[in-house]
C-alpha cells in the first residue's frame, strides 16, 4: 500500500475504489462495517465511511443499516442459477430474469450471456437469427406482442 503524506503532515493510506471492491468480492462474508474495511486498509474510520459512502452514491455498493447505529456496507453480486436434467443444463440470470440452456454448463452459460446481450439490445444478431437460434417460426410469432424481456 503506498503512503502519501494528508494534512498535517501525517502519512495516510491510499488506495484505489478496485482494490476496495476487490476485498467485498473476495472477502470472507458478503458485508462489512466501516470499521472492517478501515482496518484492512490502515484508515481511520470516517475515511473509511467517506470512501465507502461515495462507492455507495456510484452505485458500487449498498449501505445497510443494521439497528439504530449500525450499519453495513456490501456489494451486490449477480447470481445465475444452473439446473442439470437429462437433456443438459438450464440457466437463469436472477437480475433480468433472462434464462437458457445448454448440452454442457459452458454452453449453457455462453447462451444465457448471449440472451441477456439480446435482451438488453446490444447484440449484433438479427431477428432472422434470433428467430433460427430459437427454433421459432417467425410466422407463429404475434407481431404486435413485446419480447419477453421488455
């Protein structure tokens, strides 16, 4: 951790918003108090709350409180949930509700991440092939519906 000296003349700590995701993402529980965090990084608690308190304004983590004057701090982390039956694996991205499957759980996880692609607009694939990969007949298909994703 480098040193770099603040106001006073005092050496503080420095360390970058990554490497403080990095510790909730890696860490041994999914919440910690600004407590936790300023002893992990040789802060004093209120840089701690501060630096934790604008990753909160960026949407980087969640401020929890816990009684009357706890409170915690964790990150939200995406979770996909995997199914194996006798035809393969099913996959569902709990956030957007999107889900897919696969012979093999690559597979599987490689159509999920193409289907939320698709259901957020940013896949370069055309409704021909969108149609093809699903094995629907355009035809069939109400035109006037939503996707199931909007």
């Amino acid at each position: 951790m480098s040193k770099e000296r603040g106001d006073g003349g005092r050496y503080t700590a420095t360390i970058d918003d990554e490497t403080i995701l990095h510790f909730f993402e890696s860490g041994q529980r999914d919440f910690y108090s600004a407590q936790e965090v300023a002893a992990e990084f040789e802060l004093d608690r209120s840089q701690a709350h501060r630096r934790l308190s604008k990753l909160s304004e960026a949407d980087e983590i969640e401020r929890v409180e816990v009684g009357r004057r706890n409170v915690v701090w964790w990150r939200p982390r995406d979770v996909v949930v995997l199914v194996e039956d006798d035809e393969g694996y099913a996959s569902i991205d709990s956030e957007t509700g999107v889900a897919s499957q696969g012979a093999t759980r690559p597979e599987a996880l490689r159509m999920l991440a193409e289907a939320i692609e698709v259901s957020e607009g940013k896949s370069e694939m055309t409704p021909e092939e969108i149609y093809a990969e699903l094995e629907l007949d355009p035809d069939e298909v109400d035109a006037d519906a939503s996707p199931p994703w909007d």
